[in-house]
C-alpha cells in the first residue's frame, strides 16, 4: 500500500507539473497587463491542479500490468545477488517527505508564534484606528513594533497591522495593509502555505504561488494608487521600505514588500500598458482551453491507481475441481469465486491439452453456490450429460488478487528470462502476459500463459517459476495470491 501510495504521488506531481508548467508559461507569453486577471489565471491554475485527483477517472488497483522486464538483444540481464546491504527504498523517501512536510508545518506555526509575540509586545493606536475605519470602512487592529523589520498583516476574525514605528504616519502604507484586510488576503496566504507544506519538494508550486503572491501585491499597488493619487509617493515608499527591510524573516503573513518583487511591481507601476477588450478576451479563453487540455493530458498520461478493491479481500476464494471429460481423461481447473458464488476466473492447472478447451468451457456454464460448511456446490443443468462430470477437490483456500505493480515491490528474487536465440534470429519481440500464483509461503505455484508468442512464453514461464516473493498478510495471516506478470522482450536497435 505505500509503494502505490508513493507511485500516485509520483504521478500526480507528474500531472501537476505538466499542467502548472504548460499553463504557466502560456500565462508569461500571453503578458496579461492586469494584474486582476494574471492573479485569477494563477490562481485558477493552482485550483485546477489541486483538482486533478478529484476530476480524474482512476486505473482500476485490480489486474493491472504488473512487472516490466526490458531485455536487449546482446545479452541478458543477470538477477542481483541477494547479499549485502537492501535500502528500503519506498519507506526512505516516504520518511524524506513526511520530514520536509513536518519541516514546513513548523516553520508556519513558528511563524505563527512569532506574529503573535510581536502582537503582545507591540503598542496599539485606537486613534488612528478610527482614522482610518471611517476612511475605508475596514475594522482592523493597528499596532506598531520595534522588533518586525516591515509592515504585516494576519488574522482573520480580528485582524492586526503590525508596523514599524517610523510607518505609522505613512499613509501609503496603512492603506496597503488595509486592503490586504478587506480582501481577506491572509486566509489566501495561510492556504498556499499549507499547499506548500504538502507540496514542499514540488518546484512548479513553489513558482505558482511566488506569481499568485506577486500579482496580489500588484492588484493591492494599483487600489493604494488609486485612493492617495500619488504614484511617486508611492514608488518612494517601495524603495524606502526595500531599502530598510533586512535579514529573514518567516512570518506567514502578506509582507507589504518581497525585495524578490520589487522589479517587477516597480515596472508594473511605471509601465500600465492597457490590453484591448478583445485580446483580453482571446488571451483568457485561449488559456482556459489550454488548461483542459494540459489536465486531460496530464491525467491520460500519468492516471493515477485506485485501491485494491474489497472483492479481492478474504472474501474471494479459489477451489480446484476435477473434470471429467467424456472417458477420455480427468482436467483439474482451479476457479475462483466471489461471495455470492459468482464465476471470476478459471485456470487449467493439469490435464491433457487437448482436453482442456472443453473442460473450460462446461466450468463457465455452470453455476455455483456456497454451502453454510464452506464448501462448494456446483449446479448445472446439464449435469451428468455430454459425458462431463465434476468433482470438488479442494474448497475453501484463501486468496487475493493483488495489482502486478503493488505485488512486484514484494519481489525478493528475480530471474530475468533469457532470450531464445531463435526469437532474436527471426526478429520476433512482444509482451508475454502471464497470471502468476504465488503461495502463502511466497513461492510461485502456479504460471499460467494468457498472451503472447509460445517461443517467449516458454522462457518466461521458465524464470518466472523462480521467482520469489515476501509472504502477503490478510487479517495477520500469510495468503495465496493472485497477480499479473508482463514480460517485454524488446530487441536493441
């Protein structure tokens, strides 16, 4: 279960990395002027990644293709030697990310701690508080601090302007922070902060969010301009504020300046190149399409894989029975049932070839039925005619059926077929599909062909018998199981 839960992660950043990468470089070619509209357009990228699991149909965790084996025509590739040390790879990098992610879960609640030390700490100006509330009709706490390098804002129900002393005249300033509380920028913020908490390691994110936060200040510079109709008051007070601003600082709150993004909220204020309505229009709907088009991409490209299902669980049993085929010689076929008595799958195990079509075909006409002892009763209503009889050999043992990319993370030894000679002269290539039963003990029991070329076959049965697997638990129990084995054989070029 965590391998696969680390094979969807993989895809889904996968998915997500095609998406924010396709989109996001449209976004920087199209030049959206506004920075309204460049903030929307990120930010409906970032939700349509989030999205992606959500919109998506998941592959099936049942009988999926399981094991990829690559062979090259000069020679074969030998199995490891089972000495020496084994790095648990999976577990080790789901260690690496639950501790990146635990790593930044603390530095937001430092973060946190640290705001609200400096709110303790800080000093209160109920005076200009009213100033202000009459001026733009938002209530917010207006404090000022000797210890925060820059002004910040934080908090949703009761929201506080932190200030350096020296900003509080600065009217520029307090009508920043100001409309970053009317607009309830903070909860923003706190949430792409969480984001990045999951999606720590993903550098794409990284980069969405820095161009959410940059278009945000950029729409809240536009709404300060506006009120104080001073865009040279303005611009002096960014330079003035960079210019002080020092050291790091991990606040999670909507810092009035990032000097990261002082370039280009200067040159957005300087250069207010306006956009016609009409590419406006094109440029939004061509990116719209663009997004549907990189998320069905991303998900057909890299799907993600649902769980195994519950029918594969202890309720799914496998039972062997003998048929008899018109005098002419016994076929075992092992069958496997659901709880309802449901035919799921059925095998020859042993008997003559030539006797083993007709054997299969009277087991999938007949029905079955579970008995209160466990057992298996068959019904058919052509019992006893066309010279078929049957017997119940076995009832009642326990196996699932497991995805072949769930069960190959359980492959302690692996032999990698050989490539018949014969195959490589004639050019012949392709995939052997094989269903595999592996016991309780992790031995491989049984190998049944179910596609692909008979000389490739041959040999890949033949390695495949060797293979080794750890034992599967149900319940604390070692079971049976059932998966799926491809074999690709691929000639070099």
């Amino acid at each position: 279960m965590a391998h696969q839960w680390l094979e969807n992660l993989l895809s889904y950043s996968l998915q997500i990395g095609i998406l924010l990468g396709a989109c996001g470089a449209a976004l920087q070619l199209l030049k959206l002027r506004a920075p309204a509209w460049r903030l929307f357009c990120w930010q409906l990228l970032l939700a349509a990644g989030l999205m992606l699991p959500l919109v998506q149909t998941w592959r099936p965790g049942v009988g999926d293709a399981g094991i990829e084996i690559t062979i090259g025509a000069s020679t074969a590739v030998q199995p490891a030697s089972g000495a020496g040390l084994k790095i648990p790879w999976g577990e080790a990098t789901a260690g690496i990310l639950l501790t990146g992610a635990l790593l930044r879960l603390g530095m937001f609640v430092i973060g946190l701690a640290r705001l609200h030390a400096y709110r303790r700490r800080s000093q209160g100006h109920p005076e200009v508080e009213l100033t202000y509330r009459k001026r733009l009709g938002v209530s917010a706490e207006i404090r000022t601090s000797k210890e925060i390098p820059g002004p910040a804002t934080f908090g949703i129900w009761r929201p506080v302007i932190l200030l350096p002393s020296r900003w509080l005249d600065n009217e520029a300033v307090l009508y920043h922070e100001l409309i970053h509380v009317r607009r309830n920028d903070w909860l923003y913020m706190a949430a792409e902060e969480l984001i990045r908490v999951v999606l720590w390691f993903h550098p794409l994110v990284w980069w969405a969010i820095a161009q959410i936060q940059l278009a945000r200040e950029e729409v809240v510079d536009r709404e300060v301009i506006q009120l104080t109709q001073s865009r040279e008051q303005y611009l002096e007070t960014l330079l003035a504020i960079a210019a002080a601003r020092s050291g790091l600082d991990l606040a999670p709150a909507p810092l009035f300046l990032r000097k990261r993004h002082l370039r280009s909220r200067v040159a957005s204020l300087l250069k207010e190149i306006p956009m016609s309505k009409i590419r406006l229009h094109f440029s939004l709907a061509g990116f719209a399409a663009l997004v549907v088009a990189s998320g069905w991409l991303a998900v057909h490209t890299f799907p993600l894989q649902a769980a195994q299902s519950s029918q594969d669980g202890a309720k799914q049993h496998a039972v062997s029975l003998e048929v008899r085929v018109q005098d002419k010689g016994v076929v075992t076929v092992g069958i496997e049932l659901d709880p309802d008595g449901k035919l799921l799958h059925a095998t020859a195990l042993r008997g003559p070839e030539e006797l083993r079509p007709e054997a299969l075909d009277a087991v999938y006409k007949w029905q079955y039925k579970w008995l209160p002892s466990g057992s298996v009763e068959v019904q058919t209503a052509q019992s006893g005619t066309d010279g078929i009889s049957v017997k119940v050999t076995d009832t009642g043992t326990k196996r699932i059926r497991v995805g072949g990319n769930v069960q190959a993370a359980n492959i302690v030894k692996k032999v990698t077929p050989k490539y018949p000679q014969e195959s490589k002269a004639a050019g012949i290539q392709g995939v052997v599909h094989l269903s595999v039963t592996i016991t309780k003990e992790g031995k491989v029991d049984q190998v049944q062909i179910v596609d692909g070329d008979p000389i490739l076959a041959d040999a890949a049965v033949t390695a495949v018998r060797q293979w080794e697997y750890r034992p599967v638990l149900l319940n604390g129990e070692p079971v049976a199981v059932i998966t799926t084995v491809d074999v690709n054989f691929t000639l070099a070029r």
